[in-house]
C-alpha cells in the first residue's frame, strides 16, 4: 500500500480504538474487563489513541506532507498486521460485552475453597458497609478455624450458580470472580448452598442468597455452608467482579 | 489545501465514525441473538481485557520514544552514558526512573534508544530493568507490600539481574548482531537527524506525534500477538496444577514464574495480583514473580522478536529465567525473613 493509504489506515485504526475504550467506558462494561482502580488509564488510552489518530490526520492534511519522514520504509504496516491491529477493535465493538461466567471456571479453577481466598490475612480489608461478600465472608473462614462457631449467622450475598464434579445433588456454589488487575488474572471464589429439589436455576444465574451459615462436609472436610432461606433470580450487577 | 485532498480526509474521518456506531448499534442487536460459545466468550473477554489494561502503557511508552525520536540526538546520549561499561549498564537499568515504563512500553523506548546509539549492554539492561525500576512501580509495589523484604528484594535482584545480563551482552558489542535488521533504520543504526529543519515548536510536536504513532503499530502487532498466545494459554490451559504446587521451596518458585510468563500481567499492577499469592506460596517464589514477570512474558516475548535476533532472545529469555530462578530457590532456602 501506499504511504497516504498506509497513514489514513493507521490514523483510522487508531481513532477506531480510541473511540472502542470510550464506548467500554460509557456502556459502563469496562469493569467486565479491568479493576475499576485502573478505570483512569483507559480514559488517559482513549484520549492518546485519539490525539495520535488526529495527529496523522493532521498530518497528511498538511502541506509539508512531502518533509522526509521520521520513521521511513523499515516500517511499512503489511495487511496481516492490519488485521491484528483491527482485531480488538473489531472483537471489543461486534461481540456483546460479557463478563466472565461459569464457564471460565474450569480452566482457570483456582479454587472455590477458603484457604485459597485472595489477600487472606492482608491488610486490604474493605471498609464494612452493608452485608458481608462472599470475599469477605471466605476470609472470616480462613481466620476461624472450627466452621461450627458460625452456624447461625445470617448471611446475605449474591453471586453466580455454579456447579462442579464434586458438589452433592443438594449443594450449589454462590460465585464470584475476584481481580486485582484484570480479567487475566481472574480467580473464582464461592459459598456453598444448600439447595432442595425443587431449585432448577441453571449454572451463571446469578442469584441472590439469604438464610443463616451452617456447617457440612465437603471433599472431606467441614466447610461451612449456606442454609438458604430464600434464593431469588438477578440480573447480573453492574459490577460483576469482587476487588481483594 | 487541495479541496480533493480535504474531502477524502474528511471521508475517512466520516467513515470510522459511522463504521463505529454502525458496528456499535449492530453489536446492540446481536447480544439479544448470537451467543458465542463460553469458552470463545470468556477467550473474547479475557483477550480484550489485557488489551484494554496493557494498551494505555504502550501509547505512552510510544509517546516517549516519539519525543526521544525528535529532541534528544545520539550527540546528547552520548555524553550521559558514562564510559566505564559497568557503570553505563547500572545507569541503564536506571534509566526508567526517567522514562517510567511498564515492559510493553520500554520495547520502543529501547529500540529508539538503540537507533540513537546506545551501546548494546546499556540497551539491554534499560529493558530488563526499567519496567521495575521506574517510580510508578516502586509506589505500586510499596502500597502492595511496604518496606518489607518483598519490596526490597524486587528492587535490588531486579537492578542485580538487570546489570549482569547487560554485562553478559556487553562480549557482543556490534548492534548488527544483536538487533533485527529492520529494527536499525539506516546503515550504522542511528536515526536521521531530528527534524530541527521544520522549526516551530508545534512542527516538532506533531513530528513527534506521529513518530509515536507509528512506534505503537510498530510494536503493537508484537503486543497483539502476544496478547492471543498468552490468552490461549489462560483460557484452555488448566492453571490448578500450578497453584496446587505452592509450598515448595524450589517447585514454587518455577511455578509462579511459569505464571508470570503465561498470565503477562502488565508491571505496574501485578504487585496487587502477587499480594493474592502471599499466603500460598513461598517468599522466594513471590519475588521470582515479581522481579521475572515484568522481565519476561509471552506478550513482551513476542515484541522482543520484533527487535532482537531470535539468538539474542533466546540467551536473554535462559538467562532470565535462570537467574531469576536461583535467586527465589536462595530466599526460600537461606534467608528466614
């Protein structure tokens, strides 16, 4: 391709994924993606992506178009690293933004069990403002070592149904995915629930749990669990994710 | 301004605006229809989510080497790296207190500093320790774990790695050898002169600009790609077994660096993803991930090659490892913290 073409391709790519970042950040999805700790640097990447787009904008507007160049023939853009440039601009803009579901449990399975929590015994606790999270509560477990002293506390969460090979027919798990970073780094947490015949939500519902802590075994060992009063249907929040 | 000239600009222009919201409003009616697969759903959400945390960095890190490529000459750079070979590797270890840098963003500052005439071991260590040597990741390193011996050992091994391998290379003094072809734009590997001929300040900004922008597709192709093989690696490769092996003293520490390479968390935060690992695996291990990861990952991998020769990358990658790896067996075996 030509020099002209090559730098309106580019200043297109470019402006395209500035404005991807600011469609992610006024959909409100952008936290499907990253901690919203680091919301602030998509803002500062969409503004750059922009401001160089307009930049060879402004360049092939301009008269001295024919100055020598500062980067010349060692880098021409051939068409595969067209398609790989366009590839997150295509895949952010045409597929319907998701968070991370059920699914991606099994490859990433970091554990649903206490002791692997995040951030155990940090200092990161979360300042207390309305009924414990599912975070929250595996980290009282991880501080308590007989689940017994629990039982009867009330518990009040939400998160996603997920099930797994070594659940009883009657237990489900009440999941979340925790980041610190983003999505990569992902890792799954989650409650076990007492759950009777009669529950039929399918795995990623998510749902809301309230009922009182009791105790079961699980793989072997005693583990608390959740004796649910009421489990009701929700739409998936806003922000899907725990930050430890 | 020739009318034709403006009016395919404008066109353009117009074009990838309407594109976006074309696609935009489209994607609005395919969430109610096409379902993707789970797995190529969370491959789309997880690729998407590297590229939206780890693309910031690389714009700038493409800004750095844009303003290097226009105000500083090779004039310049020689006089600030010193003489004595040991000396100039320390100093470009620390270089990135200057350019604060995370590893996608110090591959085109590098290759722009290679193009100006830095000599080949201050390059190399500019590149393995600026993503940890910069004030960004020491303040996000010190929020995550103090001034404990997490927060040390990161900053001293990082320096230490980065110097020796920097010295190690320094046997191999010739550019041409070391660098890809394309990598040196003309003959002898310096830039052409600064565009001091177009005087104005604004000029030398926009050269400076799209100097930038050409950096990022220069570097962003490497990123992409590396982007797809790391997020391949997360969603079909079962992490358990990784995790599971935490408590060894040696097993650990190849563990978390094994995760490091594959999870290519960008540097400046993944000391808040190490604070996760603090109870499950050992001290050594902790700071292997620290001080390798931001050395070396499957995304910085892949834009390493678009600079080095394979050779060099593959000497680089052992002895990174390598050394990495002996230092976290060591804390894990001698020291008691």
């Amino acid at each position: 391709m030509n020099n002209r073409t090559e730098t309106l391709l580019k200043a297109a790519l470019l402006i395209g994924l500035g404005l991807m970042l600011y469609e992610k950040i006024t959909s409100g999805t952008l936290g499907f993606y990253i901690n919203a700790r680091f919301a602030w640097l998509t803002y500062v990447g969409a503004m750059l992506f922009i401001a160089l787009g307009l930049g060879l904008v402004g360049r092939l507007m301009s008269q001295r178009s024919a100055a020598p160049e500062l980067s010349p023939a060692a880098t021409r853009l051939s068409w595969p690293a067209v398609g790989l440039m366009a590839l997150p601009l295509a895949l952010g803009l045409l597929i319907p933004a998701r968070p991370l579901g059920a699914g991606a449990i099994a490859a990433k399975g970091v554990g649903l069990t206490a002791p692997g929590s995040a951030g155990g015994a940090t200092s990161l606790r979360r300042a207390q403002t309305g009924p414990k999270n599912i975070l929250d509560w595996l980290r009282e477990f991880s501080s308590t070592p007989d689940p017994s002293t629990l039982t009867g506390q009330p518990v009040d969460v939400t998160g996603f149904v997920y099930r797994d090979a070594r659940n009883a027919p009657n237990q489900i798990w009440v999941s979340r995915f925790t980041i610190s970073c983003c999505v990569a780094d992902a890792s799954a947490i989650g409650l076990l629930a007492q759950v009777d015949s009669s529950f039929d939500q399918k795995s990623d519902q998510w749902v809301r749990v309230t009922g009182k802590l009791g105790v079961t075994t699980f793989a072997g060992e005693k583990v608390p669990v959740i004796l649910p009063d009421k489990i009701e249907p929700i739409p998936p929040p806003d922000q899907p994710y725990l930050y430890p | 301004m020739e009318p034709k000239k403006l009016a395919g600009v404008a066109a353009a222009i117009l074009a990838v605006v309407l594109g976006t919201l074309a696609l935009d409003s489209l994607s609005g009616v395919l969430a109610g229809g096409i379902n993707l697969p789970d797995a190529a759903q969370n491959f789309v959400t997880v690729f998407l989510g590297i590229f939206i945390e780890a693309a910031p960095f690389l714009l700038i890190g493409a800004l750095a080497s844009g303003f290097i490529a226009v105000f500083v000459t090779p004039e310049t750079l020689a006089r600030l790296v010193p003489r004595n070979i040991v000396l100039a590797t320390l100093f470009g270890a620390l270089l990135g207190m200057i350019f604060p840098v995370c590893e996608c963003g110090v591959v085109p500052v590098a290759r722009r500093l290679y193009r100006k005439g830095l000599p080949t071991p201050v390059g190399i260590a500019f590149l393995l320790g600026a993503p940890v040597l910069n004030p960004i990741v020491i303040a996000s390193t010190y929020a995550a774990f103090g001034p404990g011996p997490i927060f040390w050992g990161r900053i001293g091994f990082t320096l230490l790695i980065a110097v020796a391998v920097g010295l190690v290379f320094s046997a191999e003094p010739n550019l041409i050898r070391v660098l890809r072809p394309r990598a040196l734009v003309v003959a002898g590997g310096m830039d052409p002169a600064p565009a001091r001929t177009s005087s104005t300040a604004g000029a030398q900004v926009q050269a400076a600009l799209n100097a930038a922008a050409n950096d990022f597709f220069d570097m962003g192709r490497y990123m992409i790609g590396g982007m797809l093989i790391a997020t391949a690696l997360q969603t079909f490769v079962p992490q358990q077994t990784l995790v599971s092996i935490g408590g060894g003293s040696i097993s650990s520490v190849i563990a978390l660096q094994l995760l490091a390479f594959a999870l290519s968390v960008c540097s400046t935060v993944d000391a808040f993803l190490a604070l996760s690992f603090i109870n499950t695996f050992t001290t050594g291990a902790i700071i292997a991930f620290l001080v390798f990861g931001p050395m070396l990952d499957v995304k910085s991998i892949v834009m390493y090659l678009g600079v080095f020769r394979a050779r060099v990358v593959v000497y680089l990658s052992i002895l990174v490892f390598l050394m990495a790896l002996v230092i976290g067996v060591f804390i894990n075996l001698n020291v008691v913290w």
